[in-house]
C-alpha cells in the first residue's frame, strides 16, 4: 500500500514538473519549436486615421491585436466596431501623457482624484518626465483603472493592457500600480524581454511578475524603429530574426489623411507601418515562408483566467 502511494505521489510530481516545464508557446497549444508573433497596434482610437487602420488591418491584414487609449477623442468609433462582432482583439492603451502640440486630452478619471496628471490647461501632461514631476503612482493608478473601465462600460471585451510611452514602466512605484492593474482585472501585461531587464539592472522582474499569475510574451521588440531607418526594411529583419516561443511587436499603423499630418510629424513612418502590415505581398509570403503563427492577446489571456 506504501509502495503504491508512493508510486502515486512520484507520478503526481513528475506531471507537475512537466507542467512547469511547458514553455507559453505548449500552453497555448502549440510546439516549443513554434514562433508565434502578435502585432499590436499602439494608439488606436488616438485618431480617425488611426481608427480606419487598424480596422482594415485586422479584417484584411495582418494586424492580430490593437491598444485603445480611451481619454482620446476618437474612442467612440472604436468601441463601435469593438462591439460590432468584426474580428478585434482590443486591449487598453494605459494613457497618462498627451504629446502632440495641438491636440489634446485631458483624464477619465475626475479631475480632483487626479489633479497631478493635469497641466495648468487641464490637458495631460506632455512628457512622461512631467508626470514624474507632478503626479504619483496613485494617482497614474486611479487613472489607469478609470480607462480600463470606460473601455469595459463601453462593451469592449478588453484582452490585455500596455503603457503608452512607458509611463507605468520606467519608475519601480509606476510599475508596481501597472502590476496591480493587470492583477485586478486579470489581464496579461506588456512586459520587456529578459534582455532588456537585464540591460536595465532588473534581471529577476519578469520572474516576479510571472510568480503572480500574470502572464506576457516571451519577447518583445523594444529597438527603435528611427535607429535604424526605413519602415519595411526594419521590420523584414525582425521577421527574418524571430525565436520560438511568443514575440510581441508593436506598431503605429495609421492612413494619410490631412488630419493625421496635422496631428504629428511621424506620419509617413505610421502610414508606411499600415501599409506594411495590412496587405503587403512580400511580408505575407515572408510570414509564411517563415512559418510564423500570428496571434493575438486574447489566447493569453484565456490562459491566465484559467
């Protein structure tokens, strides 16, 4: 009897040591030799050209997931379409900063809970170094929350969250109210690759945010794409480039419209990555050729909730 419960108990343990040993890509359904890639489009719902891109990628393209910043004036349109049944993988674009000279938002969350986050116009500050300087991690939290939830009462089925220009990422008390975020509403989270941790003297935050329960990709591309030069070119090394296992690659696809000129001066570099990414034939047949599996938040997170 001692014999078999020991037997049991080994059998037991060895399942549990295979399970950990699982890499995400196993999780999710796939072999560990698989590469798996996520393009995510920061910014939607910034704009009306924004908007009118990612929709058309995600229909027709090659665009799997989007993040909406939901203090923006365009957010309307693309809780529309969220609801409209279209294929839409949406999370929400955490949004603390507003840094286009002309056009401007303010914050979902009242205005006295978050006072900090607001210049002397009332608009969100320009910088993410402004934030620092006048608002807390409290206060990025109350807002954080605050958008999550405009996106969730408008009926969008929200798969994930990241941080617009790293504002919830580049300070330890930020993080920590970012972590809480994802934890709160159980989402997965953008999170930097080991590499870039490393890079930045936090070798072990990955593992700690892992230990939660949070799940993120095993990679994700954090090289500029102005250091290096031409759109297509950039993002065809990448491709060419990619480790089994689950790369996250963001994105600001975006159509040319006068509207989208006058709003910034990176334009050409956003319409250039639509274009990339909706219906270009060298792309497609290098994403085949490569065997490259696109996916989007919404595995993830179903794996999370589980």
């Amino acid at each position: 009897m001692r014999k078999m419960l020991r037997i049991s108990i080994l059998i037991l343990l060895t399942g549990l040591q295979l399970s950990f040993a699982q890499t995400l890509a196993e999780k999710l359904g796939y072999k560990n030799t698989d590469k798996l890639l996520i393009v995510n489009c920061d910014d939607v719902g910034m704009c009306h050209s924004a908007n009118v891109a990612v929709m058309d990628a995600m229909v027709n393209g090659m665009i799997t997931s989007g993040t909406i910043m939901t203090p923006c004036p365009w957010f309307n349109e693309i809780a529309d379409f969220a609801r409209s049944g279209a294929k839409s993988d949406l999370g929400v674009h955490l949004t603390h900063t507003a840094e286009w000279k002309h056009y401007r938002w303010g914050t979902v969350a009242s205005k006295n809970l978050v006072s900090g986050l607001l210049d002397p116009q009332g608009y969100m500050w320009e910088s993410v170094e402004d934030v620092y300087k006048h608002a807390n991690a409290e206060q990025a939290y109350i807002e954080g929350k605050a958008q999550i939830q405009k996106a969730l009462d408008a009926g969008i089925d929200v798969t994930h969250i990241d941080s617009h220009m790293g504002t919830m990422q580049h300070d330890p008390e930020y993080y920590q109210a970012y972590v809480k975020l994802a934890k709160e509403y159980n989402l997965p989270l953008r999170m930097p690759s080991q590499s870039t941790t490393e890079k930045f003297g936090m070798p072990g935050l990955r593992s700690q945010v892992s230990s939660m329960g949070l799940i993120f990709p095993d990679y994700f591309v954090y090289e500029e794409l102005h250091n290096y030069g031409e759109v297509k070119p950039f993002w065809t090394n990448i491709l060419k480039n990619l480790k089994p296992g689950v790369t996250e690659i963001y994105i600001h696809a975006a159509v040319t419209t006068d509207e989208l000129k006058a709003i910034t001066n990176s334009w050409k570099t956003r319409s250039k990555e639509y274009e990339t990414f909706n219906q270009d034939p060298d792309i497609k047949k290098l994403i085949e050729d490569e065997g490259i599996v696109l996916i989007g938040y919404r595995p993830l997170r179903e794996l999370q909730r589980k």
